[in-house]
C-alpha cells in the first residue's frame, strides 16, 4: 500500500499593484502659489509706498493756505509741494480713480475682467506652460500679448471706461494743484516762525535791536 501524500497547503500568489505614477505638477497648480506671491509682493509695496507719507493734519491744514501773490509764486509753492507730498497726492489721485469706479459697476468689472486676463495669461503665467489655446488654434506668447495690448487699447479709447478714468485722473490732479498752489510750503512757514522769533514778538531781541539802533545813530557823548 503506498503512502498517502502531505497535504497541500493553500498557497496564494499576491499579485504586485502596478505602481501609481506621482502626479506631475501642472501649471494650474502653481498658479495659486504664483498669485499668492504677486500679491503679496503688491502689498509690500505699498506698504513701502505708504511709509513716506506726510502726515494728512499737514495736508488738510487750512492756516498753512494763503493766496499765492503771482503765477510764478503759485507753480513755485505747486513744485515744493509735490516734492514734499508727493506720496499723499498720489493716494489722493488714486481714491479719487477709485471713487469713480465704484459709482460706475460696469467700468469697474470690465476693468478687473481685463486686469484678470493680464495675470493669468502673461504676468503669472508660468514660462513651461502650454500654449493657450481657443477656437481651434493655438497662440503664440506674441500673439497673446498683442491680443491683451488690443484689448486693452479698445476697453480704454473706445468705451466709457477710458473717459471715466481719465475723468478721475483730471479731478485728482485739480486738486492736488489747487492744494499744492495755494498751501505755503514748509520751508517758507519755518522762516515766517523764524521772522516773527526774531521780530519785535521777542522781547530781548527788540532791546537788543533798539540798543544796536541807538548807539549807531546817536551821536558822539562828550
């Protein structure tokens, strides 16, 4: 009689996933990181911006304003003035821009829609990105320019959103000229703080100056 065989042990074959490939960044997801650092590089600059402004109780006191004596006089105190305001005429400009824009909703979204398609397809665009592509074709970075520049050209000079902003502009300008024309400059309100120390105000310098008169102009004591 032979002998009876072992049993066999179930054996299980495991069978070796195929290994996953690890996704491969696109340029949509180095978009977020890109706009991320784009703004915050904006806002550091206008932190940086901001940080050289004048205090605004200088801008809006209304002692410091005199009637200019002549046209030369008045572009002489507009020149200083811009040098010395420049940063708090510049924020004056750019509310008043942004004041119109809010009372103008249709200006306002045509011109983010605008500043939307410069960012995502020419400043943060990535340099290893896909050509865009639309109707069927692709598009060189040139003729992606050329169509933003054309775009941008056609929203400024042929619709109401050219006219608003050069509207706002002007009305920011006017009055950071009539302010800068009619406000004496810093310098010139020290030397009038300084006349008036050194003027008949101070006591000693009256006795000191009437003394000095006195003694050249008197004559000779025998």
């Amino acid at each position: 009689m032979a002998a009876a065989s072992p049993p066999l042990l179930p054996t299980t074959v495991v069978v070796p996933a195929a290994a996953t490939p690890s996704p491969i960044p696109s340029a949509d997801d180095a978009n977020p990181a890109a706009v991320r650092a784009f703004l915050s590089r904006l806002l550091e600059s206008g932190r940086r911006a901001l940080s050289g402004a004048r205090p605004w109780s200088e801008l809006v006191d209304w002692s410091a304003l005199s009637r200019p004596d002549s046209l030369s006089d008045a572009t002489s105190r507009l020149r200083k003035n811009l040098a010395y305001f420049r940063v708090n005429y510049a924020a004056v400009v750019a509310l008043s821009l942004g004041a119109s824009l809010l009372a103008h909703p249709f200006s306002l979204a045509a011109l983010l829609a605008l500043l939307a398609a410069w960012c995502l397809l020419y400043i943060l665009r990535p340099a290893d990105a896909a050509p865009v592509a639309a109707f069927g074709r692709t598009f060189s970075d040139k003729e992606v320019l050329g169509g933003l520049i054309a775009c941008s050209a056609f929203a400024v000079f042929l619709t109401s959103v050219g006219s608003l902003i050069f509207s706002a502009l002007a009305l920011g300008a006017g009055v950071v000229c009539a302010h800068g024309a009619l406000r004496v400059p810093e310098e010139l309100l020290f030397l009038d703080d300084g006349d008036q120390a050194g003027g008949s105000g101070n006591p000693l310098m009256s006795f000191i100056a009437s003394a000095t008169a006195g003694t050249g102009g008197g004559g000779r004591v025998v």
